[in-house]
C-alpha cells in the first residue's frame, strides 16, 4: 500500500487512499475516516467507530 492503491489478487486496483478518503476503482467516494473518530460512507452515514475504510469497501463490493 506504499503507493496508495489496493489491488486485487489480479493486480487490478480496487481503491486508492487519499489522505482520509477511500476511492474505488473508478474514483468514486466509498468513505471517509473523520477527525470526530468515526468512518462514513458516501453519503455521510456513519459505518463505525474508528478507522473502517477497508469495511465500506467489502460492503460496497458484498452488497446484501
């Protein structure tokens, strides 16, 4: 994750970091990581206490 991409075991990328957001393969918002300590997705729900970025992610890609 040095460069701030995620791959797939494919090497596909999947979300980048930056700075406190998290982007999907096609740059879209997936969540933000707030300086009130907790995670939100897109539309500014919260996801949980704490860092959770990589959480939305599977979300977004496991829908239920």
């Amino acid at each position: 994750m040095k460069d701030g991409f995620l791959r797939n075991r494919e090497g596909k990328i999947v979300a980048r970091f930056d700075g406190n957001i998290l982007r999907d393969g096609t740059g879209k918002i997936v969540a933000r990581y707030d300086a009130d300590g907790f995670t939100r997705d897109r539309s500014g729900h919260i996801v949980g206490g704490g860092d959770q970025r990589l959480r939305a992610l599977g979300e977004e890609e496991n829908p239920k």
